[in-house]
C-alpha cells in the first residue's frame, strides 16, 4: 500500500464510479480497478460493493476512506513543513573556524545569516586548528574547517584552498635582511615559537623536516598565534605561519615574512563535517553560505 492506493481509493469512493474516478484521476480504468483489487487483497477483505449503478463502499471500505483522507492530509501538511523548514531554516548550527582563518569568515558569515536568516542561532567556535577535527568527529560542532589533505575516516570535506607556509621574523632581523625567501633547511636551524600539537601549523612543519631527516628547535611553545606574532617582532624568535595570516593584523607592521622554499610547505584547507550525522537543515545552509564566502575569497584554489 502506498499514498497513490489511498488517494485513487477515496477517488472512487467519492466518485461512487470506477469511471468517473479514472477520468478526474487522469488514470486509466484498468490500472484503477488494478490498485482497488491490491488493496482488497492487501487488507483481505471486500472494500466496495459494485452495482449496476456504480460502486458502494462497505463499512471497512467506509472506514478506510476517512482514516486515508486523514493520512494523506497530514502527509500533506508534513510536505508543505518540510518545504517550509528548507525555505526559511531554523535552529542552531554550530561551526569550528581555526583561529588563522577567523578575521576572513567569521564576521562576514555572521552577518549574512543575521541578514538572510535570522531564525538560525549561530554558533562560531574558533579555535587551534588542531582542535578541529576532534570537535566534528566529536559532534562539538556540526562543520568546521580543518588543516591537510589526509583526514581520518567518517569525515565529508570540501575543498576550499592551499596555501604556503612562510617564515615569520622581526621586521629588522639582520639574518633575515635582503633575503626573498629562505630554504627549508636554514629555517630548521632556527629558533622556533610555535603552537604546541596538534596544532596544524606544528604538524606541517614537523612532517617537513622528519623528510629532511631533521629536528626542529623550538625554544617555546604558545597555543595563540597572536602572541606568538608579538613575541617574533620582539625578536624573541622566529615562527612559521601561512604568508595569509602573517600579513594579517596590527603585529604584520613589526613582522618580515618570506616564503620557504626546497622545499616548499604546503597545506590543504577543508570544510569537513561527519559523514555518519546528516547535517540539519540550519547547519546545511551555514555550510553552503560559509563555503560560498570562502569561493569568493579564493580563485584556483588558492587565496586572492
């Protein structure tokens, strides 16, 4: 039994005629008396009685007729709900946004579902990148935006960008001075601020020179990148940042980034949510708004 079954039913019980109901229904006679025939066996007993003059429903079939007229007006309810609940999404929807990536999403995210919908009660958690993943496959929050190419299992992403790392020295750093870019290998001589693990940026670099064959010298650990930036135009120490978030900021003005090269350090960004937890509606239009702010931001995958 299906709705069509109940719908083409109460047709010819209001109809009182196999004809006429076909011809409102826009059904062929055959395929109708075809489904009232499945009906009586699906129930197992006789729902009309067919006459000279057309067709009479019995008590069962009486029945049926104002219980299906219930059932199908409800389904109906339920798809102009559902339909309303995808034109106008409500409730809340949480997102993860590492904190490099914070000043270039957040607010602009905010706005825009304040503006476009304000039934939505959105949840912006920003945090180490390092973090990100554990909040999704958590269920902490319903998407977020995480770091690298490789990803454990039960994560959906979407790819946004890639971008260089860079190392990050005080403006009149004389090692630094007249250099355009800087080796992967002085960089890993050098003494280091960096966010302790998980965090992305440590994570990258670490797999960089374990293929060097290398370690790195970090002198200290801070788990916020802008203090670390503070601390390098102090000349405290030299960091590794993507050239994006070290240009970002009033501590840039104190602050020399180059690009490292052989090799380079390269990173993958990705919007990512559980792929065993459907998204809510609410959450699914956070994740095609932020997506859309992120397109606009970027062009062949990497950062305007």
């Amino acid at each position: 039994m299906d709705l069509r079954q109940l719908k083409y039913f109460i047709g010819i019980v209001e109809h009182g005629s196999l004809t006429r109901a076909a011809e409102a229904l826009r059904v062929a006679q055959p395929a109708l008396s075809l489904h009232l025939r499945r009906l009586e066996e699906e129930f197992g007993c006789t729902l009309v009685h067919r006459t000279a003059r057309g067709v009479v429903p019995t008590e069962s079939g009486q029945r049926l007729a104002v219980r299906a007229a219930a059932v199908l007006e409800q389904m109906s309810g339920l798809r102009d709900e559902i339909r309303g609940m995808e034109a106008a999404p409500s409730g809340p929807a949480v997102i993860g946004i590492p904190t490099s990536l914070g000043p270039l999403l957040t607010v602009p995210l905010a706005l825009e579902i304040r503006k476009r919908f304000p039934a939505i009660h959105l949840r912006v958690v920003e945090g180490l990148s390092g973090h990100m993943l554990e909040w999704v496959l958590s269920g902490s929050v319903d998407m977020a935006l995480v770091f690298g190419a490789e990803h454990p299992p039960g994560l959906a992403t979407r790819f946004i960008a890639r971008e260089r790392l860079a190392l990050v020295g005080a403006k009149d750093d004389a090692l630094l001075a007249g250099r355009k870019q800087v080796e992967l290998d002085f960089v890993l001589g050098l003494p280091l601020i960096l966010p302790g693990r998980p965090h992305g940026v440590r994570s990258e670099v670490e797999r960089a020179a374990a293929q060097r064959k290398a370690s790195l010298n970090v002198v200290m650990e801070i788990d916020a990148l802008t203090q670390i930036k503070a601390l390098v135009a102090e000349g405290a120490g030299y960091t590794v940042l993507s050239e994006r978030y070290a240009h970002q900021g009033p501590e840039a003005d104190g602050l020399t980034c180059l690009p490292i090269i052989s090799p380079e350090i390269e990173r993958t960004i990705s919007l990512a949510h559980a792929s065993d937890r459907p998204l809510s509606v609410a959450a699914r239009t956070v994740h095609a708004i932020a997506a859309d702010r992120l397109d606009a931001i970027t062009s062949r995958g990497r950062w305007i």
